[in-house]
C-alpha cells in the first residue's frame, strides 16, 4: 500500500501526501533554528507533494517507467552495445563465406622464339611457337572438411617447328578434383573452429547487451529517484528557511518589546543564513540530478536537450515485498550474464581444445581426380618424313574443329585419372602439443574462475535480499521513531504555552522530529532501492 496509508494515523492528510512525495529525499539532514520564537510557538509545516498541475512551457514531467523507456530508446551506451551483436553477426556471415562455392577464370597468352632442340630440326634456324590459353571453374571448402575443384579450358596454339602435328592446335580439358582428410581435419578444422567461436561471440554480444539493458534501467530509476530527492529536499530547506526566518522575526520582535536582549537575535540571524546556504545547494542538487537523468534518457542532438527542465510526474509508492532468498539465488545462477559469459568463454576453451587435439592427428588425405581432354585444328600428314635429312614436308592436312574438341571432352573419348593417399606425421613435439596443453590450462582456469564467481553471485544475491528486509524494518523503526519525535513537539508545544517549557526546548523538538522524518524518508528511499537491486542482480552484476 501507499505510504501515505502507512502514516495518515499520525500525520495530518497533507503531511501524509508530502511524506509520500519524499520517498526519496536526501540524506542531509535540516535543523530548525536554535533560536525560539514568541509565543504563539512556530510549528513545522509538512512537506508539500509534487506538483499535480499541468506542466509548464519547457518542462518534461516524466515517470518512471517512461525514463526507462526513453532511455531504452535514446540513450548512447545502449546504441553502442546495440552494435556489437551486429558486428558478431557479420563474423559469422564471414565465417561461412569460406563454404561458398567461388568462381574462378584466367586467360593467358604467351610467345616463345627458341632455337632448335632436336634432330628433326635440323635445317631449321628458328622455331616460334605461341599459345592462347582459357580456363573457369567452380571450387568450393565443404562443411565436413573435403574441396572439390572442377575447371574447363580452352587453348589455341601455333607452331612452326617440324613435325608438328597440328598448328593452329586447339585443345580442351575438363578435370575434377577431390580432396578429403581422413582424420586430421575430418571432425574439425580451421574453418570450422572458427565458425563455432563466431557463433559463440554472437552469444556473447547478446549476453552483454541484455546486461547494458538492464544496467542501464536501473541506473535511470536510481537516477529519477535522485531527482525526486532533490526537488524533496529543495522543500524541506525551503521550509526550514522559512522556520528560521520567521523564529528572526518573532525574535526582532520580542527584542522590540524589550523581553529579549538585542544580542540574542545574532544566533536567529546565523541560522537564517545557514539555511540559505542550504536551499543554495538543494538548488545546485537538483540541476546536476537534472543533468545526469538527462545523459541517460534524452537523445544528445535534441535541440532542448540542455534546456529542458526534467520534473517527476510519480508519487513513489512503498509496497513491502515478500523476499525469497533461495529462489532468488536458483534465478541468478541459472541466468545472470556474466555467469552465462563464463560458460561461452568455457565452451569457446572446449572447442579450441578439440581443434589442438585433432591437429595432433596424423594427416591422412585422399585425393581422387579424374580428367578428360581433347584436341583438334589443323592436322598435318608427314608421310614418310623428308629426305637426306631434310625437314619431313606435309603431304596432305585435315581440319578438327573447336566443337570436334568439345565432343571429344563431353564424349569421354580421352580420359585420365587418379587416386592418391598422402600421410605426413611429425616427429616429437609438435606445436598442437603445446597448444593443446595450454588450452586445457586455460580452460581449468576458467572452471575454476566459474565456481568463484558462482560464489560471488549467491553472496551478492544474499546480500541483496537481507538488504531489503533491512531496509523494510528500518523504516518501520524509523516510523515509530518519528511518530514519537511528533508525540514529543506536540507535549512542548503545550508545555510552552502553560510556561513549564522554553523556546529552545521547542527547537529541539522540531529540529528531533526534522531528523526523524528525514531518517523515515532515507529508509524508504533505501528500501525501493534495495527492491530494485534485489530484481536487477539476479540478471546482472550491479557493478
């Protein structure tokens, strides 16, 4: 229930609704004046609520959950973590591009002048040769480690040297190749290592984001609880300024009368002044909590992001909450980020390792391949070669066209292939050995960072639940306490008017009961704090 239903059996109805509104004063606390003033005796007004009236021109009356959720919105830290899964996104789009098939093509031409190599050129000075060469294809890294290659050429060549058997020659292949690990690089290898950590990092990025979105609500209600702290105080030394001021003109007066020596007003006149110092900083108080709910729920490029002055449109409410510790601390260890960054970080350690343990394998690799040719142009008959020595001269030619060639290739008329198994094994230790080993290490040490943290987690979560039944008995006490201090001013307010009591006993009461009520306030701001904290540090580390 509301904490004016918690008080109305003391308080007036309008000291209830203000006390309501003080939820979450300052910790300071206002004195009254030591001086006493004239009878009738001055008593403390109550704290008035926050304004209910419309807001003015250049005023952002907001809640509580609409600062969250401005801030959800427009707030800068949270726009960066926005970014990061992403960025962890794109990671793993770059790490399954490796599995993309990728086309490929190349051409070349080339022109060679050489002198002659063989007995069949004798006679010859010189020979050229030249060449045109074509070739595309399609190759592509598989998810379980194997690589197919399948290419297609096309060539075209000229020569002028004896016994050649076709110039211009037109050629083509066509030739497929397989390569597979048997085991070394068959359960994982590098690509997928780090297909699996990108995803993790995806994972990780997600973690942090949900804790930068928790963090940062609970520091936009810590921060409008500040403010509602602020304007609270800024009354409360309001009311006490005026307490004193009108103690300085009861006392002018009785100095007028001639009932009070005229050096007695110095200590009224002191406390005035200390209480104008002090609506001077409530006033600052204000402007900086302003200043920092502002950084965390407006957008930085609004033209009246400076401008704007931010009013509390809530009446915070006090409604005690039944507090399950165990539960509580089953809910973190199941789901709080940092303990779920700890385990992706172990499992990032678990898949390095079965990489380093795989490369210490033997490398075992298949590779089949199997091709096919063929060839065309202009064919030349030699007969029975020359005579004397003389170079052979052709005798008669025939023509093979390009789709003669094609037809050879697709007809399987000229066809090679083979089969290969490649073993490879190193000697000593090898550079898996030592990686394996530091990463299993590295992963010991991250087991044993997890059960800390885990132990830090069920302390903080423990902590957090006895705050808040703490804080719920300290505002109980502090009612009491202040129900007395109320108790009390209004016996001396009596005792003063029969004469059995001074002015300054009466300053000490209302300065008491100032305490008390402050003290009550702290305590119920504590006690929402604690709530909140007890409900954000089961999802996230609160520092």
């Amino acid at each position: 229930m509301r904490f004016e239903q918690q008080i109305s059996a003391c308080l007036k109805p309008a000291a209830a609704a203000a006390l309501a509104v003080s939820l979450f004063a300052s910790d300071r606390v206002v004195f009254a004046s030591e001086q006493v003033p004239a009878t009738p005796p001055v008593t403390q007004q109550p704290v008035p609520p926050l304004p209910q009236q419309p807001a003015a021109p250049g005023v952002m009356r907001i809640g509580s959950d609409e600062a969250v959720r401005m801030a959800l919105e427009n707030n800068l830290g949270l726009q960066t973590e926005r970014l990061s899964p992403e960025i962890q996104a794109l990671g793993i789009t770059r790490a399954l591009g490796a599995y993309k098939p990728l086309l490929f093509a190349t051409t070349s031409r080339s022109s060679n002048t050489s002198p002659p190599r063989d007995f069949l050129s004798t006679g010859v000075a010189v020979t050229t040769s030249a060449s045109f060469i074509t070739n595309t294809g399609v190759q592509q890294q598989l998810p379980w480690g194997g690589f197919y290659s399948l290419s297609l050429s096309g060539s075209r060549g000229t020569s002028d040297a004896p016994r050649v058997v076709f110039s211009p020659a037109l050629g083509s292949d066509l030739n497929a190749q397989y390569d597979q690990p048997l085991l070394r690089n068959f359960s994982i290898d590098g690509f997928r290592q780090a297909l699996l950590q990108s995803r993790n990092a995806r994972q990780i990025a997600d973690l942090q984001l949900q804790e930068r979105v928790t963090q940062t609500s609970r520091a936009v209600r810590s921060a409008y609880y500040d403010l509602v702290g602020a304007i609270t105080g800024l009354q409360v030394a309001q009311q006490s300024l005026e307490l004193a001021q009108q103690s300085l003109r009861n006392n002018k007066r009785r100095v007028e009368v001639g009932t009070m020596a005229p050096i007695d007003i110095v200590e009224a006149e002191a406390e005035v002044a200390r209480n104008e110092e002090n609506v001077i900083q409530r006033e600052s108080a204000i402007q900086g909590a302003e200043d920092r709910l502002r950084a965390l729920i407006m957008n930085p490029t609004q033209p009246d992001f400076w401008s704007a002055k931010l009013e509390p449109a809530e009446q915070p409410t006090l409604t005690p909450q039944t507090i399950d510790v165990q539960a509580a601390v089953a809910n973190a260890l199941a789901n709080r980020t940092d303990l779920g960054r700890v385990k992706k970080q172990l499992e990032s350690a678990d898949i390095d390792i079965k990489y380093a343990r795989n490369q210490k394998l033997p490398a075992v690799d298949l590779r089949a391949r199997y091709g096919l040719t063929g060839v065309g142009g202009t064919q030349f008959d030699y007969g029975q070669g020359g005579v004397d020595g003389a170079p052979p001269i052709p005798i008669g030619s025939s023509q093979r066209s390009f789709a003669d060639v094609l037809r050879d290739v697709f007809g399987n008329e000229f066809r090679n292939w083979s089969l290969s198994l490649q073993v490879s094994y190193p000697i000593g230790t090898s550079t898996a050995d030592a990686i394996l080993a530091q990463g299993r290490l590295q992963r010991q040490q991250g087991v044993v960072a997890l059960r800390d943290l885990e132990l830090q987690v069920a302390t903080a979560v423990r902590d957090a639940g006895r705050q808040v039944n703490t804080d719920l008995k300290r505002v109980e006490a502090t009612r009491k306490a202040r129900e007395l201090a109320e108790r009390r001013l209004e016996a001396e307010e009596k005792r003063l008017a029969v004469g059995l009591s001074d002015t300054f006993r009466l300053f000490q009461a209302q300065r008491d009961l100032a305490l008390q009520r402050q003290a009550e306030l702290n305590a119920i701001i504590d006690y929402n704090r604690s709530l909140v904290d007890f409900q954000a540090v089961q999802s996230v580390p609160l520092r």
